[in-house]
C-alpha cells in the first residue's frame, strides 16, 4: 500500500517536471530563432516567461485532484504567455495534457467549452494582436488541431470506460460464479447430510425397537448406523476441504458410485434392485452428479415415509440423454417414530434437474408406491 502511493506521487512529479523543462528548453531555441524575424514582433524570454513556464506544468500536478481549475489555470497562462509576445515553441505541451484529463475524468462539457474558448482566443489573436494577421488557413490547422486533441482525449476516455466495463463484468461474473459454487455445496452437503442422517435416525428407532427382543436384528441396524456415520463424515471432510482450499470443485458423488449407496441403503432395511442399461460411458460431471443426487433423494424419502419397501432404481444411458427413474412398492411400515424435516427433497431435485435443461416428475402410482422420473439431456459432444 504504501510503495503504491509513493509510486503514484512520484509520477504526478515526474510528468510536469518533465513537460517544464521541455518547455523551457525548445522555447530557449525557438527564441534564438523567432528573435531574428523582426516581423514576427517576439520579444526575449524574461522572469515573466519562465514564471508562465511553469505555472502550466504546475497545475498538471493537481489535474487529477483539481482536473477544471487546473485546466482554465493551464489555459490561461498559455493565453498570457502568447500575449505578452514571448518566443512559442511548446508551451501548448500543457494545454494538450490538462484537456485530455479533464476529458477522461469525467469532466467532458467543461472541456470541450474550454477548448472552443481556448480556440477563440487564438482566432483572436491571430487576427489582431500580431504585427502581421495569419488567414483562414492558419485557423483552420488551429481548429484541426485542437479537435484531433480532443477526438484522442474521446478514443482514450471511451478505451478505459470500455475496459473498466469489462472488469467489471469479470467481477460480477466471478462473483455469481462463486455464489453457484456456494449454492451447490450448500446442496451437496443437503444430500449428503439428509441422506445419512434420515438413515440413521431410522435405523435408531429400529435398534431401540429391536434391542431387548431381538438383539442381533438391533446389532445389525447399529452396525448400519456407524457406517452411515462414516460416510456423511468422509462425504462432508471432502466438501469442506474444497471450501478450506479453495481448489477446484470435483464431484463428490457420481453415478458409479451407485453401487455403494444401494448397499449402504439395503442395510437401511430397504430391498433396493439398480438396473443400469443403454450405452454406459462417462457424461458431464454436473449430469453425473445430478444423476445420483436424485437417486440418493428418492432413496431418502422412501426410508422416510415407507422403510422396508421394495425399490427399483433404473438408469437408462440413451443416445440423447439420461433417464433415472426410482420407483417403490410402497408396502414397508410406517415409520416407527416421525421422519425428519425434508429440507429440499422433490422441489430440491426439480431444481437440479432443470438447471441442466432436463426435467423431473413425481407421484404416486396407482395402488400403492411412489415414481421418481428424470430426464436429463446430453450435450451433443457426449451423445454416440
């Protein structure tokens, strides 16, 4: 912070040190010049001309802080100076620079009102306050000039508006990017969470049910539970170090890893059948994770409302796209004790599956039982 500064005080230094003395120096030899053409009317360089020098580099100093007043400043020392018949060289040097910041920081009226101004004066004086008046020509390159000054000042104020534009733009896209980051790790832990958890709280109430009458039926729901456990821990570790890290986002659960929740839910008490058909190969990770998010859901809502039901989980792999339907015979018991909130369940997985162009349905069948059904399009590259 503070080599910054001293950085940025430095060149407001530099510049009109720099725009003085060159000034100064190519007035010196315009003098040598200008002073043998007696006509010209010039008259040598005296305290008054230095001091008039100066005082246009000076106002560059403040330009950024003051840009109007160090413009009209600038201005009119320049019109002093050509009054007072000193040897012209490039003391319209300062002129120039004060325009074109007034131009790019914001102040775009009071400069071209300047500068329309500025080239009256020089119309002016021209016309009637040298010994020999210059004609149309000279003031149609006086007006070419201050306008191609202006018309830069323009391209460079509309150039650093467009590039500000478009950091900003980057801004706000990487901040609604990581808000969607944010968004899916709030739903990944969702779903790792309620999955695990409803899980667990079902098999207690079994243990607590089973545990005097049928002891070893308990030690099994109590050895399902401590997997469970250990799973939402592993799943929730992976999720937190990626927010810790920051590294890049990778798929904490995808749809080979099916096998593995159907039989951590089958320990549930659930009798679950995963069929997989079509042409199986790898799909988008955001599909792929979409696809087990929805399975794992389903499967959550079935151990809620009617654990030990049959379940039959299908996923097609087609040409176009991907089709998972989870569907349960509906016949297991009612719970023992009331299943936990449902935080996001069905809306949670339409959501999911129409962020990605795709669509989901759920309902009850006829008779008995409840059907999930998502379908889920393949980008072009991904289809055989």
């Amino acid at each position: 912070m503070r080599s910054g500064s001293t950085w940025y005080s430095r060149a407001d230094f530099v510049l009109p040190l720099t725009v003085w003395v060159v000034q100064v120096a190519l007035s010196k030899v315009a003098e040598h010049a200008q002073l043998r053409a007696a006509e010209l009317g010039r008259v040598p360089l005296d305290w008054r001309g230095y001091v008039l020098l100066l005082v246009g580099p000076a106002a560059i100093a403040f330009r950024r802080r003051y840009p109007v007043p160090a413009l009209l400043v600038t201005l009119a020392a320049t019109a002093c100076y050509l009054t007072l018949d000193f040897p012209y060289g490039p003391v319209f040097l300062s002129p120039i620079i004060v325009l074109v910041s007034a131009v790019g920081s914001g102040h775009r009226l009071e400069a071209w009102l300047s500068a329309g101004g500025f080239l009256l004066f020089l119309v002016a004086y021209a016309t009637w306050l040298i010994p020999h008046p210059l004609g149309l020509f000279h003031h149609t390159a006086i007006a070419a000039y201050l306008l191609l000054t202006m018309m830069f000042a323009e391209f460079r104020r509309t150039r650093r508006e467009r590039l500000a534009e478009r950091d900003r733009v980057a801004e706000e896209e990487s901040r609604r990017h990581a808000s969607e980051e944010r968004l899916t790790m709030a739903q990944e832990l969702h779903d790792v969470l309620a999955h695990n958890i409803s899980l667990i709280h079902v098999q207690a109430s079994t243990a607590l049910h089973l545990l005097d009458d049928h002891p070893e039926q308990a030690r099994t729901a109590l050895a399902t539970i401590k997997q469970a456990s250990k799973d939402v821990l592993t799943e929730m570790r992976g999720v937190l170090s990626l927010l810790r890290e920051g590294a890049p986002r990778s798929p904490t659960a995808g749809l080979g890893r099916l096998p593995e929740l159907v039989e951590l839910t089958e320990r549930g008490g659930l009798r679950v059948r995963l069929q997989i058909t079509g042409d199986v190969r790898p799909v988008p990770p955001g599909i792929d994770r979409a696809g087990y998010r929805i399975v794992q859901e389903s499967l959550t809502n079935v151990s809620r409302h009617a654990p030990g039901s049959s379940v039959t989980v299908e996923v097609r792999y087609g040409p176009e796209e991907l089709v998972v339907v989870v569907t349960d015979d509906g016949v297991g018991a009612a719970p023992a004790e009331p299943s936990l909130g449902g935080g996001n369940g069905i809306p949670g997985m339409r959501e999911r599956a129409t962020a990605l162009g795709g669509t989901l349905s759920a309902g009850p069948r006829p008779g008995r039982g409840f059907t999930v059904r998502a379908v889920l399009p393949l980008p072009a590259d991904d289809r055989p």
